[in-house]
C-alpha cells in the first residue's frame, strides 16, 4: 500500500515544478566531501543540506532547506560544541542527525529526483545492525541499506478533492511515474498551458524493476492510500 505525505500545494507545486527541468547528471565532487562530513560529524546544518542538494539535484530552488525539511518532517535540534574548562554557556546551532539526513535522501529518492540515498544508509548500517532493538528511523535506514529499492508514494495537500479536477501525467529522468493533480478553477486550463497551475497531489510510482521494500515517511505524517481517497470521495 502506498504511504501519503501531507503537504502544502506549494510545496507539491515545486516538486512538480522540479521535474521539468533537466536533470543535472552527475553529482558534484564536493557532494562527497559533505557525506563525508557528515558521517564523521554525525550532524549537518541546514546550509550544510543546501550544499549537497545544489551538489546533486538543485532543481528543489523554489523551496528554501527549512521548507523542505517542514514538508518532509525532518526534525532539526540545537546541537552544541563540548564546552571548554571554565566555560559558562554555550551556544547551540541547528542541525539534522545523519539518521534524519538519510531519511531525508530516502524521502527525495522516492520523489524521482536524482538522489541515491545508497552510499549514506550502506555507511550507517552495520552500526544499527549491530543493535538489537531500532527506532522506526533506523528501521528505515536499514531496509535501504539492504536492497536498491523504493516504494510508490503519495503527496497529498489536506482536503484535497481529485475525483474531478485536471490531471497529468509524466515520467521523471529516474524512471519514475507520475500523476498529477491540480485546483481546478475557471483558469486551469491556461494555468496548466502556462505552468502556473497549482499542484495539489503527485501520484509517484518507481520504475517496475523496483521493489517495494524502502523505508516508510515518519508515521505522523503518513496516511494509507485507501485511507485519503476515501477522504476524497466523502
């Protein structure tokens, strides 16, 4: 069954937005030198993000990384430096968990976009194998880790309506299937011509080859798929 995001129509608007632009190829070398960081840090800053994102697929620019991080329920925490002897306070800074990071990558990945959250949770799991109970994050990291694979996907905006509104439908530079739904109001029809047209659901299939063994989005964001058309329908 497929697991449904919850999100605003001008974030589901830039993803859709993001597929028409030409994929950009090759991740950048600096991509590596901030996954390295991280995994030696174990944290990254939203700037941090922002650089491996324009490294590999910049095409999410109409979304600021908090944005992104808010649509997608990646959590940030003040993080703090160890304080030096005779040190009073401390000031803390906003950051991801590489965990969350590599949650995020899996959420991108499973968007269509030109991630591969591979390499990242292949680094993270021997150490959360190594354990015998998991949080549902690590759960998530782990299955990645152990097949290539993904699973279809849905965002969705709250209340949306589709049974009737303008649709369509497009395949991304990964393989990926998608199905779009948009407002539909007296001008859509030009708003679509024109690419202004407000996006309120992407239907997202991997390509077939693809198994469905990928990690779940965080359960408080998610709803089942039965679950949101039949919100649709009432």
């Amino acid at each position: 069954m497929k697991s449904v995001i919850d999100a605003s129509p001008r974030t589901i608007t830039a993803i859709r937005h993001a597929f028409e632009i030409q994929a950009p190829g090759r991740p950048r070398a600096d991509a590596a030198l901030l996954m390295h960081r991280a995994l030696a840090d174990g944290w990254l800053t939203p700037l941090e993000i922002e650089g491996y994102m324009l490294a590999t697929d910049p095409r999410l620019y109409r979304l600021t990384t908090r944005e992104l991080l808010k649509a997608l329920a990646i959590p940030t925490q003040p993080v703090f430096e160890r304080p030096t002897r005779g040190a009073r306070d401390a000031e803390g800074i906003e950051r991801v968990s590489v965990l969350n990071f590599a949650r995020l990558l899996i959420l991108l990945e499973r968007l269509g976009l030109e991630i591969d959250a591979a390499p990242i949770c292949e680094a993270l799991a021997p150490s959360i194998g190594a354990r015998r109970l998991l949080t549902a994050d690590e759960l998530t990291v782990y299955w990645r880790a152990q097949a290539r694979s993904t699973e279809p996907l849905i965002l969705a905006a709250p209340n949306c309506h589709v049974d009737f509104g303008p649709e369509s439908y497009f395949t991304t530079s990964t393989g990926y299937s998608v199905r779009a739904f948009f407002e539909c109001e007296d001008d859509t029809v030009e708003a679509l011509a024109a690419g202004t047209a407000t996006a309120i659901m992407l239907n997202i299939n991997p390509p077939k080859q693809k198994s469905l063994r990928a990690g779940l989005a965080p359960k408080s964001t998610v709803r089942s798929a039965r679950e949101l058309l039949k919100g649709t329908r009432a």
